[in-house]
C-alpha cells in the first residue's frame, strides 16, 4: 500500500473514530428513541369497563384508554418528547391522572379529563413524583415525592428521601404528610375503609393513617415475603396480589418474577403465573375474579417489551388481550439506522482499525509500537476508573473499566496483527 494512500486511509478512520466517540458522548442514546409498544403502568376503572395504559412512539409515550376488550382505544394525552405512565382513574370515571417524565428524568403529576380534554399539572419542578393515587372522593390525591435535585443524585450522595404528600384535584391544598424520608415510597394504595394509605417501602409494607396522621405497619405485614413489589389490594379488601422471585429462579443469575395472589383471611398463597420472565402492573377487575397485568417479554432487556394479559384468579388461566391501536406515526429510518450503527462495537471496530493502519505505516520497523501505545492507553484507563470510582462516583469507575477492558481487548487483537507482520515478513525474506 502507497504512503500516501495509508495515510490517507488513517486520516478518514481517525475523524471517523472521532465522530462516532463523539455521537456517542453528545448524542441521545436513549433507549426508548424510537421505541413503540406499551410502557410500563396500568389502571382499571372501578365499573371494569375500560382500563388506562401508556404506549410508546418515537421517542414519547401517551396515555390510552380502551374497552375492556382492548377495542375503541383512544389517546388522552399529548405528550411532546417526554413520557407520559401510570396512569389511574378517579373513582367516579371522570378524571385520570398520570406521570409526566422529561428528558432530566423528573416525573411530574398530571391530572386531565378522562378524556383527555383539561390536562393540569398539579406538582412543581421542585418535586420528583413516583406514584400517585385518587381518594374515594375524587377530590384528592395523594403521592410520593422527593426533592428534585436529590433524585438526579448518584446511590448513597442522596440525604433525602420520599414522603407522602397530598394535593386537591384544583392543585391548591398541597400538604407533606409524613417528614421520614423512606428509602422508597410504592405501591400507593388507598383504603377507604380505613382511611389510610397503604405503601412499600423496601421490605417493609406501611400504611399512613389518615386521621392520626402517623405511620405504623400494615395489618398484612408480617404475612407478606420480604421481597415484594407491584402489591395491590383486592376491591373487596380481602386479598392481595403481588410480583416476587420464583423459587426455581433464586440459585439462577437472573432472576425471574411471576404474580402471586395472596388471601388475608385464610393466609394462603397461591402462584398464578409460571413464565420464565417478569411481571409488571397487575391490576384487579373489580367485577370479575382476573387480575390484568403486563408481561415483561425481553426481561431484562431494553426497551421493555410487553404483552398485555389476564389471568382468570382460580384457574389460572392465561389471556392475551389485543389492543386495537390506531395507526402511529413511523420512525425516521435514517436517524435510526444511524443510532443503531453507532455503538460501542462501532467505536472498537474503528479503533482497532486505526491502530492497525499505523502499524503497517510504520512497518517493518517499530512494528510493536502502536500496540505498545494502545497497551499504555488501556493500563491508564484502569488507573483512571480506580481514581473515579474512589473519589467521584463507584458507578462511572465501572464504567471507565468496561472501557479499559474493551481497550486491553484491542490490543490483544493488534499485538496478534503486529505479530503477524513479523512472521509475515521472515517468510517473505
């Protein structure tokens, strides 16, 4: 290969490296961008007669009602590069609220019409909220929230935690609750018999008391396994349903998250699903013995990937319920070829490249010596993550570190190449 040529073709792979560490530092790489399909969140109205879900289109996800049957499906938000979830409708049907997370990641509380007509936003930008639930009176809601500034903070930099607040529906009356900073806040459940709010925090099952205006545990604690999540209470106040590990999955890597129904009167347990996958959002129909809930099918992929489903409370049987989703706008081709062409492979492909192109400019001399350089730059990167994960922040050392060990990978590759070069030329003389 002409000198001239080689460094020529160096040159087009270095902006080419450079451009793509580049788009990968600046660009969006989230990975809901040109996701469509259902998110995460669902809700039932008390008359069963239509249920509430968020659903995903380049790069936004609305919120949408439909029939029971999954027919006459309508969207009743407008969203605008954010995303609208978790949706829930006031007990008399005519209000829904729901979660508003923009690109900083703070969710903040909406409330609209049931449909779709009125949208107000009833938190402010100090408060990051996590959940949300109606009163029985339709005139209030209550919810979980943390400060803002602290909920973009790195695990174990936070000081604060959540608390539970509660707003009118007009948004004027907002009041802290509680002043306890819970580790998590999920789970709201209000129970209108006995005026509390019921709520997971890490292991432990609380409840609020309304009128007393203090946290004790829920009357079901004790009964429930310690790892619990997506709890929801029975409309009759008798049983819960809840997502927990699989027993067969607990010695696995992955773990594996199936629905589980619980009798408070009996205190017996009984698993309803068996999918090798996770569960998501379970809901009671207050009508009929089913539970509807999303079915994490790429568990623990991303973008999550759900089907919709019931399962009948007795005999466990399973449904697949369809959604009859209008026509969506498609995603930009060019933008998403050139999103997904750009990676992490991408980057080392062109690397390794680069470092090759050099070794042959400089060959047969210090043929060794870009791999030399290469195993430098890899031994400084460790050092670096060491340095950042110890003083700056555990999460983004390991990051550095997966960038040091694809570094030292390359190098392997051009060590073997330059190796080659040597034989290759011995032969030849």
């Amino acid at each position: 290969m002409k000198k001239k040529t080689l460094v020529g073709s160096i040159a087009i792979v270095a902006l080419l490296l450079i451009s793509s560490i580049t788009y990968q530092l600046l660009g969006d790489r989230d990975a809901y961008k040109y996701h469509t399909g259902l998110g995460s969140g669902l809700a039932i109205s008390d008359d069963d007669q239509h249920i509430a879900f968020s659903y995903f289109n380049n790069g936004s996800s609305a919120i949408y009602t439909a029939r029971q049957d999954g027919t006459d499906v309508k969207r009743v938000s407008n969203p605008d590069q954010v995303y609208h979830s978790n949706p829930q409708f006031s007990p008399d049907g005519s209000k829904i609220l729901y979660l508003s997370r923009g690109r900083n990641r703070i969710q903040s509380l909406f409330t609209a019409n049931a449909d779709g007509t009125n949208p107000k936003k009833l938190s402010d930008d100090s408060q990051h909220i996590s959940e949300a639930v109606f009163s029985d009176d339709n005139e209030t809601i209550f919810f979980s929230s943390m400060p803002a500034e602290e909920s973009l903070k790195s695990e174990g930099e936070t000081k604060e935690g959540f608390d539970l607040f509660s707003v009118k529906i007009d948004s004027t009356g907002m009041q802290q609750l509680t002043d306890r900073d819970f580790y998590t806040m999920e789970s709201l459940i209000f129970s209108p018999d006995k005026k509390e709010i019921i709520f997971k925090d890490f292991d432990d099952t609380n409840a609020f008391d309304l009128e007393d205006q203090r946290v004790y545990s829920a009357d079901f604690n004790g009964e429930m396994p310690a790892d619990i999540f997506h709890l929801t209470l029975s409309p009759e106040k008798n049983a819960v349903a809840y997502k927990t590990v699989a027993d067969e999955s607990k010695d696995t890597s992955l773990f594996e998250y199936d629905l589980y129904y619980k009798d408070l009167q009996n205190g017996k347990t009984k698993r309803l699903t068996d999918l090798n996958t996770s569960v998501v959002s379970p809901q009671f129909f207050n009508e009929k013995n089913e539970i509807l809930f999303l079915e994490y099918i790429n568990w623990p992929g991303e973008p999550e990937e759900y089907k919709l489903r019931t399962v009948n409370i007795e005999t466990k049987k399973l449904k697949e319920l369809t959604l009859d989703m209008p026509k969506l706008q498609p995603s930009n081709f060019v933008m998403k070829a050139i999103d997904y062409s750009v990676n992490s492979w991408t980057v080392g492909l062109l690397y390794t490249v680069l470092f090759m192109l050099i070794t042959v400019y400089v060959f047969p001399g210090r043929v060794f010596l870009p791999s030399i350089i290469s195993l430098s730059i890899g031994m400084l990167t460790i050092v670096t993550s060491i340095i950042v994960a110890a003083t700056v922040d555990p999460w983004a050392g390991i990051g550095v570190g997966m960038l040091a060990t694809s570094i030292l990978a390359c190098t392997i590759v051009l060590f073997i190449f330059a190796f080659g070069l040597k034989l290759y030329k011995r032969g030849a003389k």
